[in-house]
C-alpha cells in the first residue's frame, strides 16, 4: 500500500499567522494565554482569541464567508504554497478536502442570532442559509483553490481534525484521491460555549493558580482557544512525481467510542489503550503529543494509559499551556508541532504544569534539542470519541 505523506502545512493561532511563528512558539514555550471579558462573568477568563479576521486572503476578498471559512483557507493557503500546489499544473479532480471541526460555525450562529434579536428577521442577509451551514468551511476552501474532488465536514467534538486526518489518508490509500485538504478550525470563543463551558467550571480565570494550570496541573481547568490547521496529504508515489519536498508521513492511525455518555468519557482508559497499542505496535517511538488540557478526566486517562504501554524512557509533551485547547482543531495542531520536531529537531516543552508531576512522570519540562523519529499524538473528544496517529520523520 503506498505511503501516506505531508507535503505541506499551515497554522493560524491566537499570535501565530504562519508555521515560523508557531516554531517560535514551540521552541522557546512561550504562552498565548490573553485575559477575555466574559459578559456573564464578573472575573476575568483566560482564554486564545485570532485577532485578524483574514477578509483577503491572496488578494482574493473573502469577507462574506463564515469566520471559520476565512480562517481555514487561510492556513490551507499556506500549506499549499508549502506543497507547490498553487498553480495549475494539478489534477483538480483529484484533490479532496476533509476538516474537521467540533463548533463548526457556531461563532457565525452566535452573531447572526444577535444581530435579528437587535434588527429582526426581516434584515437578514441573503448570504444568511450559507453562512450559517458547516459544510460551507470545506465548500469554502475547495472553491477558493477550485478543487473537485469530494469533500467532507466532520463534527467528532475534540477528535474532529484528527478524524479528518485519517479520513483523507483512507481516500488517498484506495485511489480514489492523489491529493487531500485534511485538518480542523474551531472558533468557539463566544458567549454561548464560554457560558456552557463556565456552567461546568471549567474554564481557567485570570484569579486561578496560573502557573500549575496547564497539562497534568491542578485546576481542573482548560484555556479555550481559536486555532486553523491545515496538513497536504498525499501519495509518497505521487509526491516524488512532482518532485515535492516530504515533512513526515502519516504512518498509522485508529479511533474508537467509549460509548457510555454524551456528557462523559470511559475513566479506565481501556478503550485509548486498545487503540493506541494498535497503532503503536512495536515502532519506538521519540514523544508522545499528548492532548493533556488540564481537565483531570482526560489527563488522567492519558497518564494512565502512556504508564501501561510506555516505559519511562518514552517522553510526554503537550503543547495545550502555550496555546490552550483549540477543540476540534486541536489535533491538527499537535500534528503540526510534531512535523516541526522533524524539520528543526527539537521536543517542545510543557508550560504551566505541576512541577512535582515531572519527578515521576517523563514530562518535558524545557525544550530538548534532538533528532525526532516518531510522534504519537493522543486526542480525547467530549462524548466519548478516542483517536491517535503515529507520525514518522521517514518510511
């Protein structure tokens, strides 16, 4: 079966417009945290918002689309250019596009909904119906780059992306694709997923013990953020045709369903486990790219499951203390950060966690400096959804 590679990537975070910004980011563990204003919340939130709006995008004016549609060419724009696939040299009909997002266009729903209580039905844009369809975020991006192959929006809560990613990777594999558009965008920093998520009191305050709030911390806590990324999938075969430069290769992948609760997850972990021995196997692995936010119930099956199948050797990041936990997009974005790790050799390092946590569990506490082989990133999603993916340098 023909490998599954990367040929380009492209990021947009709360501070991060391109992939060198986000290596910056990684390398040196620098935080993005911001402090939010909740309207309903006398204290003041952490949380990652975008701050550009991207209207234009290569000088294309895009304005009229959903923010999340916006966002998501945006940084599919970068991987493309990345991947030398902007010109018209490609099969069109051969290039899909799959993202995976777990709010979808809720911030658009959100601003429409406010703007006719203010107005009324009657001001309603014609643009409105489209606007307001998730669908419309991979429309958006396959019109855009003008891409007829088949394309997908998937909605897997926190696994959304990673979901994509492999979803993409099975196109390419049984020939119906050369090409895919694969990754997640969430925009879900707004008053009604703050207001469910403060319901729960799980959202960080700017008045919490911000230094052991991070992954594996204390606070039983997370830090919503916004974030778009984008991978190129395609064929080894069909990469090395068009002479592309190769970033890593999508080695292996599962998911599963704990299947007990929309509003919970499995606490033995068994179900990660059988997964990620599935994919694991016997590769070594150099990281493990943890989802880890902060909220006990997944940290807590991540430890449980990285000490079953691990030995101490195998070390543990999560890269959620820099940028907060993006939802959907999440996983992508530790796909990102591990592609880094191939190209510029370095772990990233885990901010704003239990420093005691370090002593007996092999947490990267500051950035090591060493050739990267293998990642395994690990995703857990609201209702029970489980995936991982194992990314390697070479095949």
């Amino acid at each position: 079966m023909n490998n599954i590679c990367v040929t380009g990537y492209g990021i947009i975070t709360h501070k991060v417009e391109n992939s060198i910004d986000f290596k910056n980011v990684l390398e040196k563990g620098i935080c993005l945290w911001q402090n939010y204003p909740h309207p309903y919340q006398h204290e003041i939130l952490k949380a990652a918002v975008i701050e550009n709006d991207y209207d234009t995008v290569s000088g294309q004016r895009i304005a009229r689309y959903p923010r999340a549609a916006r966002l998501a060419i945006a940084a599919a724009h970068e991987a493309l250019e990345m991947a030398d696939l902007l010109d018209d040299q490609v099969n069109r009909k051969r290039i899909g596009v799959v993202i995976g997002s777990s709010c979808g266009v809720i911030f658009e729903i959100e601003k429409t909904m406010k703007e006719t209580f203010k107005r009324g039905l009657h001001r309603l844009r014609p643009t409105t119906v489209g606007a307001l369809n998730n669908n419309s975020i991979t429309t958006a991006i396959s019109s855009f780059f003008r891409f007829h192959g088949p394309s997908f929006t998937i909605s897997n809560s926190c696994t959304s992306s990673i979901d994509a990613i492999l979803l993409g990777k099975m196109l390419i594999e049984t020939g119906q694709l050369d090409c895919c558009i694969v990754g997640g965008i969430d925009t879900a920093v707004c008053d009604i997923v703050m207001g469910g998520f403060l319901k729960l009191n799980l959202l960080l305050k700017d008045s919490s013990n911000v230094e052991n709030s991070g992954p594996f911390g204390e606070s039983n806590q997370f830090v919503l953020s916004e974030g778009a990324g984008i991978l190129l999938l395609e064929s080894q075969e069909h990469a090395m045709k068009r002479g592309a430069k190769i970033f890593g290769y999508v080695e292996r992948g599962a998911m599963s369903q704990d299947a007990v609760s929309i509003f919970h997850s499995d606490q033995s972990g068994n179900h990660m486990i059988s997964i990620v021995e599935k994919v694991v196997g016997d590769q070594p692995i150099t990281y493990i790219n943890s989802q880890a936010l902060g909220l006990k119930e997944n940290d807590q099956i991540e430890e449980y499951v990285y000490k079953k199948i691990f030995d101490p050797n195998v070390l543990i990041t999560s890269i959620k203390g820099m940028i907060g936990h993006a939802l959907g997009a999440s996983g992508v974005l530790q796909c990102i950060s591990a592609l880094l790790s191939f190209q510029y050799g370095f772990i990233p390092p885990t901010i704003h966690t239990k420093k005691s946590k370090t002593k007996d569990f092999p947490i990267v506490a500051s950035t090591i400096y060493r050739q990267v082989d293998r990642v395994l990133i690990t995703s857990h999603g609201y209702g029970g959804n489980n995936s991982c993916l194992l990314l390697s340098r070479n095949m």
